[in-house]
C-alpha cells in the first residue's frame, strides 16, 4: 500500500489524541503521577509532541538515550491537536505553499506551534519514504497543552521495550501485535494546507 508523503497517523479516539513524549525520569515520574505535566517540566522551552510511536523510538533509541529513559504516551483532547495545527507554521520554509518567503518568516515568528515533517521509521526504525509530523509547542501552546488539552499521561516505557526485545529476536510479528494502532487522522480541510498535508 503506497502511503501519501505526508500524512498524519495516531492512535485516537472521538475525544483524544495519542502522542508521545520521552524524558528523564525526574520528570516522567512526577508527570504520571499528577497526571499533568508539573516541575521540573520547563514551560519556557519548545516542547515536542509525536501521534508515531515509532518516531518516538528512533528519538530515544528505544528509550536508552540519555535524558530520554521514560517514554509517555500523553493522551489530548482533539479539540487541543486541531487547535495546535490551526496555529501552526511549519518549521522550513515551502515555496508551493507560503510563496514569500518573507511572509513565511513573519508567520514562523508570531506562531506558537511549529511543525516538521520528519521520516516516518520502521521497526528496524530505518527511514521509510513517507513522513511523520512532529509538533513543536512553545508559549500559549505550551500553556494549553499542559493546563487545558492532557487527559491522560501513561508511562509506556516497558511496552517499548517489549517491542525492542521482540524486534531483536527476530519476532516481527510480535513486536507488530505490540504497537498501538495508528490511522490516518481525519485533518480538517481548512487545516490541511496550513500543515502542508
């Protein structure tokens, strides 16, 4: 099956997103437990949401890098995803879709969210030719998402590892049955562009 260039895929449900996160256990632990994000999680910088588990993993390796041992699945209204995306620039400039560049770098300085397009990985996290959207939050964005859209914080770090030990083995398979089911996102229309879905 040949999967568009770009194309958004998460786990989701009619009220919430799926994304992921990894971090160092200092903040990973205190987020599960208040089921928010709280310190030492820093508002001031960009934080970067993932809807693929699969890219999640490339960034961590597995969730062995350091920094990076304690991966969250962080559960979003859809109301706040689509809010993001609607005030999104993405991160390099596009001639087919921004034209002036000019007007693109105005855009990238006054938006809150940035958005990239990054190779979606397989289980090997080998790049595919398709891409997956990472979604930079900074200022209000950052507010929202930890005051308003969090519903759910889970620590899904051994699940990573279970796909790990089964793709090391050999069990493809298993480590498939393991991962969480990602399909395409319904982006609305008038998001589609600003996105450059």
């Amino acid at each position: 099956m040949n999967e568009p260039y770009r194309q958004i895929r998460a786990a989701y449900t009619q009220e919430t997103v799926t994304l992921y996160q990894a971090y160092d256990p200092h903040i990973a632990g205190p987020a599960v437990t208040a089921q928010r994000f709280v310190a030492p999680f820093k508002r001031e910088r960009m934080t970067w949401i993932k809807p693929s588990f699969l890219w999640m993993m490339y960034r961590c390796g597995w969730a062995a890098k350091p920094g990076q041992a304690r991966v969250l699945a962080i559960d979003i209204t859809r109301d706040g995803f689509e809010w993001a995306l609607a005030h999104a620039c993405l991160s390099h400039h596009d001639g087919d879709l921004h034209g002036d560049r000019d007007a693109w770098a105005a855009r990238l300085r006054e938006s809150p969210v940035r958005i990239q397009w990054d190779p979606e990985r397989d289980l090997h996290l080998n790049a595919l030719p398709y891409r997956s959207i990472q979604i930079g939050l900074s200022r209000e964005a950052v507010h929202r998402y930890v005051d308003e859209w969090t519903v759910a914080i889970t620590d899904v770090t051994d699940r990573a590892r279970d796909v790990h030990a089964a793709v090391r083995n050999g069990d493809a398979g298993k480590a498939t049955d393991l991962l969480p089911v990602e399909r395409p996102y319904p982006v609305p229309a008038d998001l589609a562009r600003t996105i450059g879905v």
